[in-house]
C-alpha cells in the first residue's frame, strides 16, 4: 500500500522511477473495493476504492482472474478485490480482479 500512497502525494519523477524498479521487485498489493459503473456492451467499467484518491479506476473484461465470476455476471455494488497497475498512457487500471461476493 505504501507505493500507492507515495504516487498519489506528489513524488517527484525520480522517486516515481525508483518506486516503479521496487514495486516490479515486490508482490503487488492487492487493494479492495466497489463496482460503480459497468458498461456491459463494451466489456469495461469502473471501480471506487477507500485505499486510493481518485474515485473511479478503469477495468477491462480481461482484467477478471480465470477462476472468479464471468463478466456477464457483475453487477453495480459487487466488492471485488485487485492490483491497481499505472499505465503511462491511460492512467491507473484494476488488474486481476476478483470478486469478493457474488
């Protein structure tokens, strides 16, 4: 949890490096949240987390674990639990998500 809080403060670029090099060393911390918003057409939706600052992380159909629910079956308030993962290009997303309660 401690390199999501330090990229959420503000670090400079060089720490962000240095705290990218760590976290690809670790085990990702997986954090816990809520489905806000799904978009079942597309395949994608949104998740909110008390354990990150912005209120809503991009998910894709394919961010789902193998072994948890079918993307189908999700629904608006399902608790699921994931690794939150930055892209350069698009911002943070929720990778191997799995669902919490069904």
């Amino acid at each position: 949890m401690e390199f999501i809080k330090r990229m959420f403060n503000g670090d400079s670029k060089e720490e962000s490096e240095e705290t990218e090099t760590e976290v690809e060393s670790t085990k990702p911390e997986r954090i816990k949240g809520k489905i806000i918003f799904i978009n079942e057409d597309k395949g994608w939706g949104f998740i909110n987390s008390h354990d990150l600052k912005f209120t809503r992380i991009f998910f894709h159909w394919q961010g789902l674990l193998p072994n948890t629910t079918n993307f189908n079956d999700l629904r608006k308030g399902m608790k699921v639990e994931f690794e939150p993962k930055f892209f350069e290009e698009f911002g943070w997303r929720a990778i191997k998500i799995k669902v919490l309660d069904e």
